[in-house]
C-alpha cells in the first residue's frame, strides 16, 4: 500500500471485479510469481 498507484487502484470504488493469477517457476530466482487486474464491466 506505500505505492500510490497500487493504493489508488485497490481502493477505487469504481473497480467493482478482480481477477487473480499465479504462475510457478520453480527454477527462477522467485519461484511464485502473482498478478491481480482490477476492473468494471
């Protein structure tokens, strides 16, 4: 939440869907990596 326009994004009420994805590369320096897109339809 230190990141205003990753805060103004989650917090906007105009946003009313989220979707979420995960990947897992368990060679890579993170291994999991996520996604998450906020939107309206």
């Amino acid at each position: 939440m230190t990141s205003t326009g990753h805060c103004n994004n989650i917090m906007n009420p105009a946003l009313l869907e989220i979707g979420v994805g995960s990947f897992n590369a368990p060679s890579s320096t993170y291994r999991h990596y996520w996604t998450q897109a906020f939107g309206r339809q």
